[in-house]
C-alpha cells in the first residue's frame, strides 16, 4: 500500500469521525490533526496536533476512537500514535514502506465480560468539592472504601454536566485499586437496554444476567432513560435485587430524585430510595472558580490570567462540563493562533458559547427566584390575586421572562396563569416606567437579574 492509499483512508476516517462526533467538536478538536509517519513494524500512524495540550487532549478523549476508526477502515493501522509537533506536510506522510499488507476491518474493542472501561480523567484526586456537592462526594467516598455497606444502593442525582458521572468513575476506580480482583461494572441505562434486547433477541439472556448480577460493584448512570421501557424495567429490578440481596455495592445515577422519575415502576423506585439519595445541586460561584483553578493549573506552558478564570465562572453558571469545555477551547485556540490568552480573546473565541448560556434563563426559574425574592408563594405567580403584595412581583417576573428569555409574549402569558398576551406587554411597561421613578423596584430588578445571569 502506498502512502497516497493511507492518505485516502485517513480521508474516510475523517469523514467518518466528523459524521459521529458532530461538526462542532469536529472543527474545534479534530480538524488540526495531521497524518504523521506511518511505523510499518508496530503497525501504528502518528496523528499531529499542533500543541502539547491539543495532543493530550485528544489522547485522553478520542484515542480509542480514532484507533477502532483506523481498524475499521481495512487499510493496515492497528494503532495510532497521538503526538505533537509539525504539520502533517512537514513530516513527509509519503515516506512510507512500498507495501503493507492489507488486513480485513476488525471487529470492534470491547470491555472484558469481567469488568469496565473507567475514564481515566474521572478520579477523586481531580474531583473539586463544595457546598453543592458535598454530600455526595462524601458518600461516594465512603461506598468506594471497601467497608462494610453502610447504605445500599447508593443513588446520585444531579442536572447535566454537574459531576454525578465523574463520581461513579471515580467510585469504581478507588474500589477497583482496593480492591484488585473486584468485578467493578459501570454502564448507561441505555447501554443495558441495549444489551438486554440484544440478548433477548440472540437467545442468550443468561449471559447477560450472569455478567451483570456477578458484579462486586455495579453502577448504572441516567436511569431517567428506561422510562416507559417495561421489560428492560423488569429486568433492571431483578438486577437490583439480586445485587443488593447479595450485599454487593450498587450505584445508580440519574438527573432527578428518584421521587421525581417518571415512567418507571413505583417497585422500583422504591428500592432505589432504600439507600442513601445525594443530589449534586447546580455548583455556585465559589465552587466554579474552584475547578477552574483547578484546571487552569492543571495546563502546562500557558498563563491563563485570573480575570479570564473569573469571567467563565460568572458567565457559565448552568453546566460545570460546559465551563471546562470552555477554557479547553481557549486554551487551544490561543494555542493555535499563537495569541495570549486575555478576557477579549476568550469572549472572542466563546461568542457563541456565552451567547448560549445567557439565554439558558427558563421562566420557571425565574418565577421561583422573583417568589424566594419577595416571599410569596408559586402558586401566585399563576393565581387570579390582584392584592400589589403579589401582582407586583407577578409584573416584575413577567418583565424578567421578556428580558432574559427568548419566549414570545403569548408563551409568557401562558406560564402565567394562560394570560393573554396584553397582559404581559402592560407588565413590561409598568415595570420599565417603575424602574425610572421607584429606586427600590429598579433595586430588586438589577438584584434578580444578577442572581439570575450568575
């Protein structure tokens, strides 16, 4: 094969990981890769980043994918080599052996029926805690120890991007080093259901309750998903019971309180309060400048002033992954351009991100901070009281939906009791002539939209 053959199928490999991964993520982390030399004795290509930290990152995000992409595509490459350095021009991909020889695509690389695939980046060690999510933290401490089971099933919930999955990787990987033969099995409720209706399907269930009930610590993360799915849900509950009849560690992960799902099973649900239920709530200021140090000290051979740290951490208050994901952008764009990274530069390069988060406001949020503000009821917000006690605050939620959300005026008018469109236009003037004339009402208004932005 020559090199111009393993260039076409780098070609197809990145057409391919661009259709999986989505154009964004695409652009921002695996366009820059460059075809390096290809090691015919190892079988093995370098992929070229331009910086250090766009390798390393690359490496501890997509290395297994870009290998099975590589394996898949038939061409010779069992393995990549992610590396940084010069561009895939400069170091000559042509300089290749005349032939390889071609292989058949190989199937792809699965966890061993004993155990997992833990991230590697999700331990204790890099896990910031906080008022937010203290007791969760505290607990998955305690479960990995090894002890007696103080509590079973442990049962994490918490919003997207705010740790709940870092948790229980870094549950299964303090347990496993413990514990060295431990059968450690961290999977998404998706992936069970997947897999049960497979081996449905293929006549083989026994394999897959055997593997999954044989587990020393199991945990299953976004329960939310088997909602509504009967016999997965029947399955899940033997599981379960199995587990924690057994005394084996159990951890599910979930986006709400398990008081709050809805379409599962009431026998279920009542299993899983058995144990202890920790919920991650939304990380505040404190707790999102923390992991910020935290990862901008992490990033070597790059400075990254406080005043950027601190202007991520107020900008992007609603998803702790997002906000990390943010300063890794940076710092690879920074990289990339050869600019030093300043607050104009990362508003620059996050446009788009801080745009997004701005607009994240929902109207139920709203209503709950205006109702907390002034110490009335939610119920008020949608009843027909017109006492100013409650109709004021009512026009001063309904000004701030206008404001910060994107919702029409007959949207509004609907969160609010389904009041016609005309109602919410006289709340938003009201409270703009107010705001001119009342300093304690424009007081209030500039204090919610702060709580609200940050």
């Amino acid at each position: 094969m020559e090199g111009a053959t393993l260039a076409k199928a780098w070609d197809a490999v990145r057409t391919g990981l661009r259709r999986d991964c989505g154009a964004r993520t695409f652009d921002h982390w695996l366009k820059p890769i460059g075809l390096g030399r290809f090691r015919a004795r190892e079988a093995t290509v370098e992929m070229v980043l331009p910086s250090a930290f766009m390798a390393r990152w690359v490496e501890s995000h997509f290395a297994e994918r870009l290998t099975l992409a590589w394996r898949a595509a038939g061409c010779g490459v069992r393995a990549v080599d992610i590396v940084a350095g010069d561009s895939a021009e400069e170091r000559s991909v042509y300089a290749l052996p005349a032939e390889v020889e071609a292989v058949e695509p190989e199937a792809p690389v699965v966890a061993p029926a004993s155990g997992c695939l833990l991230d590697p980046r999700f331990t204790f060690d890099n896990f910031v805690s906080g008022d937010a999510n203290a007791l969760a933290a505290s607990a998955a401490r305690t479960l990995a120890e090894g002890g007696a089971v103080l509590f079973n099933p442990l049962f994490i919930h918490g919003g997207t991007g705010q740790g709940k999955t870092h948790l229980l990787h870094a549950i299964g990987h303090a347990f496993r080093r413990r514990n060295p033969q431990a059968n450690v099995l961290y999977m998404s409720a998706e992936k069970f259901m997947v897999e049960f209706v497979s081996a449905m399907r293929a006549k083989d269930t026994l394999s897959f309750k055997t593997r999954l009930r044989s587990a020393d610590l199991l945990m299953i993360d976004d329960i939310q998903f088997i909602a509504g799915k009967g016999s997965t849900q029947e399955e899940f509950l033997h599981t379960v019971n199995e587990i924690m009849t057994s005394g084996r560690r159990l951890v599910i992960g979930a986006d709400r309180s398990p008081q709050a799902l809805e379409g599962i099973e009431g026998r279920i649900l009542s299993r899983l309060s058995m144990g202890l239920v920790a919920d991650i709530k939304p990380a505040d200021h404190a707790l999102r400048l923390a992991i910020l140090q935290r990862k901008a000290a992490a990033v070597e051979g790059v400075v990254i002033p406080a005043d950027v740290i601190e202007m991520l951490a107020h900008r992007i208050a609603n998803n702790v992954r997002e906000m990390e994901g943010a300063l890794n952008r940076v710092v690879a764009y920074g990289q990339l351009n050869g600019r030093p990274i300043d607050v104009d530069f990362a508003q620059e390069v996050l446009a788009d991100v801080l745009q997004a988060s701005q607009r994240r406001v929902t109207i139920d949020e709203i209503q709950r901070r205006v109702c907390a503000h002034f110490d009335i009821r939610q119920n008020d917000m949608v009843s027909a009281r017109r006492a100013r006690a409650v109709a004021r605050p009512r026009q001063i939620a309904m000004y701030l939906a206008k404001r910060l959300t994107p919702r029409s005026l007959p949207e509004i008018g609907r969160k609010f009791g389904g009041r016609d469109h005309t109602t919410v236009i006289y709340a938003v003037r009201q409270i703009e002539k107010l705001r001119g004339s009342d300093a304690d009402i424009d007081k209030d208004v500039r204090s919610l939209i702060r709580e609200l932005e940050s």
